[in-house]
C-alpha cells in the first residue's frame, strides 16, 4: 500500500532541470568575460544580460515548482 502511494506522488524535478542551470552558468561566465574584454560589444553585452534575466527567472520558477510553491502569474 505504502509503494502505490509513493508511485502516485508525481516527480517535480526533471531532468532539463539541470540543464537549465547549467545554461544559466554558462551565460553568466559570459556576460562576465564581455564586462572584462578590453573592446567593449555592447551588443553581445546587452544581449547576455537579457538572456541571463530570462534564465535566472526560469530558474526562479523552477526552484519554486521544486519547492511545491508554484509562482502564479495574473493575467
């Protein structure tokens, strides 16, 4: 009886979860690298940064879902 009750209990984490974050790293290493480049790319700069907003929201919301406590969007 205990076994069906844990099998009914539905996973929150997922595999592309980790790769969510690792993603998110790599955009970081990124924006950082373009901040220190001598030849200043504003464009790869504010495009980094935009990716890294959308990203760390994502994992915001996914750490959320872990946690059991779903953000809810109005709308």
């Amino acid at each position: 009886m205990l076994l069906a009750q844990t099998a009914s209990q539905v996973s929150r984490f997922h595999t592309f979860d980790i790769f969510v974050v690792l993603f998110t790293i790599v955009i970081l290493i990124g924006v950082i690298r373009q901040f220190r480049a001598k030849p200043k790319n504003r464009l790869a700069i504010v495009f980094g940064l935009i990716c890294l907003a959308v990203f760390l929201w994502l994992d915001v919301l996914m750490v959320a879902n872990w946690l059991g406590t779903p953000i809810r969007l109005k709308g």
